[in-house]
C-alpha cells in the first residue's frame, strides 16, 4: 500500500488481539463448573451485556467514569449473583479472568512482525492494571501501550485516540488504527486516524456503508498489505 503512509500503527486489544469470551468462558466454568454451555453462554453474555451498557452509561453523561476494573468487578458479581455463587473470594477471582484473555493464534507472530518495521501502540478500554496483566499473560509486544483509563472515559471517545496521536507525535492521518470492531474504528476515523479492520470471529464487522483504508483476514494478512517482510 504505497499510498498508505503510516509512522506508527495503533491496535485495539480486547476482541482485537486477545479472545476476551475464550478468556471469560475460563472464568465462568472455573466458579461453577455445573453450567452446561447454554448456561455459561447465559453467564458470559450476562457479563458482556453490563460492560457494554456501563460504557455507554459513562459516554452519554450518565455515569460518573470508572475504571474497566470496578466494572469487571460489578459483571462478575451480577454473573455469580446470577450462578447461586456468594462467595467474595470466588468472585474477585472471576472478576482477574479478564485480566487472562489467550491471545489469538497470529497475535504475538503477527505483532512481531509488525514491531520490525513500525512503532506499535496499543490502546484498550482495559484499566492500565488489567492491560499490564492482559500484556503478560498473552504474550503482546508494544513500544507503548495506552489505556483509556488515561483519558477517564472509553472508546469511541475522541479523548482516547488522541491519547495515541500525542504519544506518536505526528499528525492523525500517519497513524492506523487496527480493530476487530468496526465501530472502534468509526470512532478513530472521526478524529482523522487511518483504518484497518482485522476479521475476528467475535468483532463488530464493517456495514456496507463503511470505508476503511484496510481489511485484512488476520495479522499475517495486514503485514502483507502494509509491505512488512515475512
């Protein structure tokens, strides 16, 4: 992609590099292994449902910010709430699998490659702590990795990507954003970031109405595009 020119590339994490439900169906089964897997399908989407709704709260006003950490905390307790589980200790612990996401098999390969030629950043909705536990347990090789936190709301809040532009120090339209969600990357688009959306089977897939700079079916395939060396 001669005319894509990038000083650094910037990925979403969760979805994105890690499998977050791989990661949180571990958590579920590990505090009540009784759940057949209609039951910790219930239980994973009773937790994705409080993330997403909470984050919302926050973007629209109608919640002060929280860190990702308390909202974990609150999915986990409504989840084990919800699998007759009382247990405090039983429910921190299930509120840390968030912090234990496997990546996906291309990811840390992927990221290497990538790492050779450009600067990476990453930049997640996760706290800092989570992302520092995310980073080690996964295997994810940044030069910088930026938490949402820093900017105390969440994706697709402009303040979070800006947290990327000031750290690259170049001009929005030399960095790409790489997501599995499309409307993670809507939300970097509007600030004037480049885009390439990765296929995942748990992301958010592009609308026929969206235009981004690259769509690629796994790492190995944004490498190709963007002329990094195998």
């Amino acid at each position: 992609m001669a005319e894509l020119k990038i000083d650094a590339v910037v990925f979403d994490v969760l979805g994105t590099l890690v499998d977050e439900p791989a990661g949180l169906r571990a958590g579920i089964r590990a505090l009540t292994p009784s759940p057949d897997a209609a039951g910790t399908e219930r239980l994973l989407l009773l937790w994705q449902r409080h993330i997403e709704r909470e984050q919302r709260r926050v973007l629209d006003g109608d919640r002060p910010y929280v860190t990702g950490d308390l909202l974990d905390r609150e999915a986990a307790g409504l989840v084990a709430e919800a699998a007759g589980v009382g247990d405090p200790a039983a429910v921190e612990e299930l509120a840390r699998s968030a912090r234990r996401l496997p990546p996906w098999p291309d990811t840390v390969a992927g990221l290497a490659r990538i790492a050779g030629r450009f600067p990476l950043i990453g930049l997640s909705n996760a706290s800092r702590t989570a992302l520092l536990g995310l980073n080690a347990h996964a295997g994810l090789r940044w030069h910088q990795a930026l938490s949402a936190e820093d900017a105390r709301t969440y994706k697709p809040d402009p303040a979070v990507y800006r947290l990327a532009v000031t750290v690259a120090g170049a001009p929005p339209e030399r960095l790409l954003m790489v997501a599995a969600h499309a409307w993670d990357l809507r939300g970097a688009q509007a600030l004037g970031l480049r885009t390439a959306h990765v296929a995942r089977p748990v992301g958010d897939p592009p609308t026929p109405a969206d235009r981004f700079d690259l769509y690629a079916e796994g790492l190995a395939d944004l490498a190709d595009q963007l002329g990094v060396e195998g």
